[in-house]
C-alpha cells in the first residue's frame, strides 16, 4: 500500500508539469480549428490521455477546450479526470492569456483553479479547496506573478524559426506554484510525424526552475530542480510561427514519464 500511495503522490505532482506538453498548434492568421491528442505513459504503459480542441477567430483570439483523464495503470493509482478551459488573444510576441480554468476529481474529490490575467499579470487567482500550505513554504511576490502564463498559453512559444525555439525561457504559473522552464538547445531539428503531422520538430532541454508557491526541501520538488532530465519537442503546424510541444520527457525518481502527441492536426 506504501508503493501504490508514493505512486499516487508523485503522480500528482506530475500533473501541472505533464501539462505543460499538453497543447496544439496555432495558426498566423484567420479563424482556424485544432485537435490535439495525447497519450501519458510510464515505462512504456499508459497511464493518462489528454484531448485538446483549439479554436483561433478572426481577430487571433484563441479558446482550448481540454480533457485529461488517468489511464491504463494510471487507473489503478491514481484515478483523476479534468477538463479545462483557457482563452487569451495572439500578440506578436505570442500568446497573451486572458483566462484559465481547471476543475478536476480526484478519487472521491473535486477540486478547482482558476487564474484571471491583464495584459499577461495575474490580477486574480482562485484555488478550491484553498492550498495547504505546509512547513517550508515559499510564498508568492506580487513580482512573481507579473509576466507570466498558464501552463497550456505559456508553452506556445512565439519564434522566428525551429531553430530560435530553444533559447528562450518560460515563466508558468498554474495556480499555485510559479517556475520556470529554461530551455536550451539538444541538436538539430529533426523529422516527425503522427497522425494529422509529418515535418520537422526541435527537441530543447528544459532545466526546471521553482520561484514559489511550493514546499521548500520536498524531494520531489528537489529532485525535479537538481536531478531531473527533462525535454521538450516542438514543432507548428504550416507557418504559424507559434510552436507547440508534440513530445515531453520528464525524470522522475520512479521513472521516465513520456508525453507523446498521437494527433497533432488542423481541422477546419
């Protein structure tokens, strides 16, 4: 029981991070539709499923509409289904989020975030049931909520080309901790393809980076800053010049967790 409990508690915590490659492409220009499909898997077996529907309207506003759900030997641990729903609007530098809302159960638990940004600063943040904060804890700065994104907004990354993706650096916020993710370069671009996508994809290593909002000393939080090989592959969908993860690797102390996009297609 100890095992399964430190499984659940690690998968958890994985969670915010494993969605930070949870997202699809987005377009230049013109209203356009998106469906992005993915699959979590531990050792090789599955344990969680995303879906994504991305909308992008004349004006560049843009709506995901999400879902994630415990898979496979996931289900047996740690039995969680989400849905989510962000909106913001394209500016040149990248998106600007205007709103994300998560609510989720969690075994027999429902609970909820919901983060309300201006000009790209948190202005409001609702967390139910409120955070427990533990020993340790590292508190928010207003400063640290100032220039940041959701976890699903914050890793469309704005640039020029494949080849500029890998030198810039993320500042997520997903509620309740802020970190960033530097990314650097691992090579050159190579192919990739799945359904709906055949082209090139760049892979950026991620050096994970916690602000505040977490517990100080938590082993799992250490390990993530100190030890963990984590990286990203991106690729965009025709030339949007907006990239979008279609592949995550996260260490973990108990394993390689994999985020692989099964689908990564316009529709409309």
């Amino acid at each position: 029981m100890n095992a399964h409990r430190q499984y659940a508690s690690r998968t958890r915590m994985l969670v915010p991070l494993a969605a930070l490659a949870l997202m699809g492409a987005h377009p230049a220009h013109g209203a356009q539709s998106y469906q992005t499909d993915y699959r979590v898997s531990l050792f090789g077996l599955s344990i969680a499923k995303a879906s994504f529907s991305t909308s992008v309207t004349d004006d560049r506003a843009y709506k995901v509409v999400g879902s994630l759900a415990s898979s496979g030997l996931g289900s047996l641990f740690d039995d969680t289904n989400g849905k989510l729903d962000v909106t913001g609007q394209f500016a040149e530098t990248g998106p600007v989020p205007n709103s994300y809302v998560v609510k989720y159960r969690h075994g027999n638990r429902n609970k909820s975030t919901s983060i309300a940004f201006t000009n790209g600063n948190v202005t409001n943040t609702t967390n139910d049931p409120p955070i427990n904060k533990k020993k340790n804890w590292v508190d928010l700065k207003p400063a640290d909520l100032q220039s940041v994104a959701d976890p699903i907004s914050g890793v469309m990354v704005a640039a020029s080309s494949l080849d500029q993706v890998c030198k810039q650096t993320l500042h997520l916020f997903d509620g309740q901790t802020r970190v960033d993710l530097k990314l650097s370069p691992s090579g050159r671009a190579q192919p990739f393809a799945t359904e709906g996508f055949k082209g090139d994809a760049i892979t950026c290593l991620a050096k994970f980076v916690p602000i505040a909002g977490y517990q100080s000393g938590r082993k799992a939080i250490e390990y993530l800053k100190n030890s963990s090989k984590i990286s990203l592959t991106f690729a965009s969908l025709g030339k949007s010049a907006i990239y979008s993860p279609v592949q995550a690797k996260i260490g973990t102390q108990i394993g390689t967790v994999t985020v692989y996009a099964t689908r990564f297609e316009k529709t409309q």
